[in-house]
DNA sequence: CCGGATCCGAATCGATACTG
DNA sequence: CAGTATCGATTCGGATCCGG
C-alpha cells in the first residue's frame, strides 16, 4: 500500500508522506513520552478507529519510525526509533506553535496523560528553569496526575494517574505543591494570568503545599502566544 | 465545516488540525517561498485538484495562516500571514528529517522550484558559509533553474526558471559557476559523493564557470543523514 | 488566462462488531 | 491483548465547466 504520492522529489514532501496521514502525528506524540501498547495507545487516543491505528502503526514501522519490541514474556509494545525520536524538536515546536490556537476545549475534548506530558514538554523552557531553584511539581488535570521534577534545566515527569504502570521510574520524595488545575492551565502558560490570579479565578486550586512554588511554575513553564519562537 | 476533531485538547493536536490535512503543508512550503497566485499554485502542485487547492486556501485563511492579497489592479495572491511564517523552522527541520528517506524519484516525481528552493534553504548551513568566501551559484534542475547567493551566513534564492516572473527582484552580476544537476545532487548533499565525483558521475556538469566553487556548495548546502539535526 | 465551482467515481476514514 | 472484518459516511482525485 504506497502512500498517495504528491509527486514531488522533495524532502519537506517525503516527511509528509511518512508522518502526515491522519492519527500519525498523535501516535507519535505518544510514543514519544514512551514505548506503549495497541491498547495503550488506544486509551490516550480514544477516538481513533481500531482499525486506523492498526494501519498507521504498519505504515510508521515501514517508515522506520516505529518499531515493534517484546514486553515481558508475552506482549510487546511499540516504541520510536532513532529516526522517530529525531522528531522531538519539531513535534514540541508545532505544540507551541498551535498553542496560541487552541481556544477553549470543546465538550468532547480531553485531556490524556501523555498529550499533557507532552504539553508541559512544549511550555517547558530550560533557560528560564536554569535560573530558578530546583521544583517539584504534582499537577492534577481531570483524571491524569502527573508529577513533573524540574532540577536546573532538566525536566523529568512521571505519570501517576491513571496508568502509573509503565512510568519511568519510581517516583520518590515529596512534590512541592500538589494542584488541581482545569483547561485555563493555559492562561498561566501564556502569561494571561498570573498564578495568585488563577487561584483567584478557580482555574487552578491547590491541595496540598506552598502556593507561591507556582510562580516557579508560571515562569519554567510559559509559551509567549505572539512570540516566534525558534524550533531550538 | 469544522475540521474533523481528533478530540483533545493539546497544542499539537491544534495544530494538526490547523495544518495537517492533505497537500496542506505544500501548499505552504511554496507559500514560504513567496506570495503565489492561484494558478502559481497549482503549478508548483501538478497533482493537486483544484477543488482541493481552493479548499484548502479556505481552511488555512480560517486558520490564520494564509491571506488573500490584491495584486496590481486586478488579479491576487494568497501569502503566508506572520503566523503562518511562524512554521519556516518547523518546514526546514522538516525537510531535513525527511531528506534521507527521499531515496531515488518515482517516474512521475518532479522538482519544481519552489521546492527546490525550500530545499536548498532545508540545506544551508549558515555557520558553514560564514566561514566560506561569499559565492553565486546557477543550479539548474531539469526546467528549474535558481540561483543562490551567499555571502557570510545569508542566503538569497531566486528563481531564474520558468517563471521568473514573480521572482524577488533582479538578480545582477555574474554567478562564479553554472551548473546542471540531477536528482544525484542528493548525494552531494549528503556527502555521498564529492563534487569532483559527482561530476566524473556525470550527476553535475559544468556549463560554464568554475567547478572549484561546487566545493564550497557542498560545504554550504548539506545534510548529514544520519545526525539528528536540532531544528534551530 | 485567472480563479475558482460542480459533478462523480474511487479511495479512505470512522464506527462497530468480531476473533485468535 | 492485539488486532481483522465489515460497511456506511466522508473525503479525495480527476475532469469538466463557468463567469470575469
């Protein structure tokens, strides 16, 4: 099954060809956070056809972007390649380019463990986090949790809810600041709220620890909404 | 006619939905180049339908990305808005990811100056020329013919070939070399091949000028397919 | 020529059901 | 868990047509 040709030579062309079909993109946004399951990437991508997934993951390992691996004795999962993962840098900087876009969610839309790891991914600026102490952040967005350890410019977030399995590593210690947070998340990142004002406004409500760690949070994690921003 | 919703909320998400729907992303590679009449497009885009091509213009003026623009008295052109220009490092670090799976071209592939000039821009590499004599070059790709001028770490495209017509402004002076190529100049690029065996290769060849010069070209303009290339 | 709009068959996608 | 199979709904592709 060739992929629709455009009919051009061209290498901006032949990587859309092998990443621009329908679902692609979000597989690999996931499979970016880590190696994950048909049904893994089933439940962070629930709207997906059964059979669509399917198709995209055959067409993405003939690629050689993806690549099938065992788990355990039985099971397997699917993981990036070294050509996938030379995708970061683009992936995060199409996040923030489409940030300034995203509007209130729609009633259908969601928010999956693995599109917010990558969200914070995208906010995340290490030169702003160098400047700062270390923080250690647990972020609650609808039903996923997330516990995000920001030391100098190092970003590690781990998945606590609702599939801590396949998190990285054992998270240890104590986070800083436990908070709740809904889509107005947003305005914190662009800079449209201040975090004593999303407080104020219920956007975003903390549960346990100090609140004022939140303006570490506002400035490590920021996409300016005008600003061009280099895919750096 | 709201794109069909992938259902989440993510800024990349977004932005697939902005710009990922078929023959999107090339209509705004050429768009990059310059500002495009209707007809420019779809002869940068052979295999695009019409119907598709006006589609599209709509969706992607909706989204901000594209403008209509009057041009002289009657007649206009579709230009890329400054978000839409925001998306050049992410085309660049596109066409680089997608360079060393181009492999040989198809029977019905071809080379069309504007993504022959986007695939240059893919390739240059500013630090390199900075450190080279500025140099003028002619490239001519079956019917496209461009010339490339660097000098330090800047680079100006213009297009000689067919269509000059829309072409930035014009070119003056002499190019120091002229020189035809084939599909093979990807081997220069990737350093597959030097010029020198290029042209024993009969890949390029000389028409008139000094073949001493294609050293620096490859200097210049070049991707290594195996490292990956942040897309600053 | 320019800037599309319209029509229609072919291919793909989406939803659901089903299976080793 | 890891997919196929089926089938209606959409979209795409190719061609033609039309007003300026």
């Amino acid at each position: 099954m060739a992929a629709r040709s455009y009919g051009q030579y061209c290498g901006i062309t032949t990587a859309v060809e092998l990443i621009g079909e329908r679902w692609a993109m979000l597989i690999i946004r996931d499979l970016m956070v880590g190696a994950r399951r048909y049904t893994d990437l089933q439940r962070g991508l629930p709207k997906i056809p059964s059979n669509i997934l399917s198709t995209r993951l055959k067409e993405l390992q003939e690629a050689g972007v993806v690549r099938r691996a065992p788990l355990y004795r039985t099971g397997l999962v699917y993981e990036l390649t070294a050509y996938g993962r030379q995708l970061e840098p683009i992936l995060l900087a199409l996040g923030r380019w489409g940030f300034p876009k995203m509007g209130e969610p729609g009633p259908d839309d969601l928010v999956t463990a693995d599109s917010l790891t990558m969200a914070l991914r995208t906010a995340f600026r290490p030169d702003a986090a160098a400047a700062l102490p270390a923080a250690d952040y647990e972020l609650h967005v609808g039903e996923v949790a997330l516990r995000a350890q920001v030391d100098r410019s190092d970003l590690r977030i781990a998945q606590l809810a609702p599939n801590p399995a396949l998190s990285p590593a054992a998270v240890v210690g104590d986070p800083d600041v436990v908070f709740a947070a809904g889509p107005g998340i947003r305005l914190v990142i662009s800079g449209e709220l201040t975090p004593a004002e999303a407080i104020d406004a219920g956007v975003v409500h903390i549960i346990s620890g100090d609140a004022t760690v939140l303006e570490r949070f506002a400035e490590t994690f920021h996409i300016d909404p005008l600003e061009a921003r280099s895919a750096a």
